[in-house]
C-alpha cells in the first residue's frame, strides 16, 4: 500500500475496520451466547441471560459509536 494516495489508504483502512470489528463482534457474541446457552431462554430469565443480552446491547452501543466516529471523519474532497 506504499504506492497509494493517503485519502485512498485512509478510506480502505476505515473500510478494513470496519469491516473487521463488526465481525468480530458478531463472532464474539454469537460465539459465546450459544456456546454457553445464554442466547436462549430455556423455562425462565437466569442472571447469565440478562448479563449476556446487557453485555450484548453495550457492545452494540460501542460498535455503533466507533462506526458513527470513523466515518463521520470529513473526506479532503468533500
């Protein structure tokens, strides 16, 4: 990536982690909510539902947040 312009490198480099962190944290949470059971609710709400889906809407929020300040970053051409 030595040869391209640096808006060019910075606008893949966004697309790169983007792309990378919601993945990931797709991975994560679906990974670890079927894994250990607490993605579904079996005869009633236990703790370690309420602290995954609480833990699963956070990481949403911080997910949303990193998108939001990533690209909200002004472009040099517009």
């Amino acid at each position: 990536m030595g040869g391209l312009e640096p808006e060019v490198k910075d606008f893949l480099k966004r697309i790169v982690w983007s792309v990378f962190l919601g993945l990931l944290w797709l991975m994560l949470n679906t990974t670890f909510g079927i894994y250990f059971n607490l993605l579904f609710v079996e005869d009633k709400i236990s703790f370690g539902n309420i602290i995954y889906y609480l833990f699963l809407l956070l990481s949403l929020v911080g997910l949303i947040w990193f998108y939001y300040k990533t690209w909200s970053k002004k472009f040099p051409h517009g």
